[in-house]
C-alpha cells in the first residue's frame, strides 16, 4: 500500500491552469464569427432582370372556301335595247345576288358573267368583276344596278359563274 496516495495520506490537488490564452482564442473566434453575422453574412443582392412575358401566338386557322360555296343567282338584265336590231351598244346594267354558304365571313368575291346569243352560243367578251365587299356568314348580297360595260347587240342572256373567293379577315 505505499503506492496508493489515499493509503499514504497524501493527497495532492490538481494544478490551476492558466486558461489566459483559451479565453483570448475563445474571443477572438467569437468576434470573427459576430463579425461575420452583422457585417458579412449576407450574399451580395444580385440584380434580377425580368423578361417580358411572351404569349404564345394563337393559331391561325386558315380558311380557305372554295367558289362553289358562293351562290350567284342568274343576272336580270334591267336595260336591254327596245329593238334587237339596234346598232348601238349601250352600257349593259343587271342585277343579281350572291349568298354565301360558308360558316364565316368572306370577301374578294370574283364572278364572270358570260353572254350568250338567241340560240344558246357563248359570245366573246366575257367579263370578270371582283366584288371586296364582305359577305356575312350564312348571308346575302344584292346588286341591284351593276354596269357591266358595253355589250354586243347580239346577247339575249347572261350568266354568273363565281371563279373564286376569299376568307374576309376579322
């Protein structure tokens, strides 16, 4: 028993250490990482820029009617000559009507109007007119005094073909 300190009667206390250069690391760690926190914890704000919202462009359906979609009603011929053995050639005037058949409006409507003698015999001279007025869905169009220009003396009939016609933009 002469190795155990309690067995010998001496006892001995720990040392004090000097805990000078802890406390002073322990400060400075505790104002860098405060320093940190106020002055220099914050990322730097970046500038955001926006670009404008672009919408998708809608699609455009493209309509396309075809000329029998347009009906051109047979041509009165409101001034024809008195005598069918007159030399002069007069302005031919006629009134007809067009009506669409389309689900939508149209326009650029082309129609040729062809003479026809006593018998039945295409003449030359046929005529092309294009009409821009825009014909409603499911609607009508009158022309009531339509100059088609001097005509043969020869015509007894006229007809209306429609060559060609066009969506009206809305």
């Amino acid at each position: 028993m002469q190795n155990h300190p309690v067995a010998s009667g001496v006892v001995s206390a720990p040392k004090n250490k000097d805990n000078t250069i802890a406390i002073i690391v322990s400060y400075v760690v505790l104002a860098v990482l405060m320093s940190y926190v106020i002055f220099g914890g914050e990322e730097p704000v970046k500038e955001v820029v926006v670009a404008p919202k672009v919408e998708k462009p809608k699609e455009k359906i493209v309509l396309l009617p075809f000329a029998g979609s347009i009906v051109a009603s047979e041509p009165l011929w409101i001034n024809p000559p008195e005598e069918m053995n007159t030399s002069e050639l007069e302005e031919m005037r006629v009134r007809f009507q067009m009506t669409n058949h389309n689900a939508y409006p149209v326009t650029g409507i082309t129609v040729k109007f062809t003479f026809y003698d006593l018998v039945g015999i295409e003449l030359p001279g046929a005529i092309e007119k294009t009409f821009d007025q825009v014909v409603e869905a499911s609607d009508k169009i009158n022309f009531d005094d339509l100059v088609l220009g001097e005509y043969p003396t020869e015509v007894i009939s006229i007809k209306a073909e429609v060559l060609a016609v066009s969506a009206a933009e809305e």
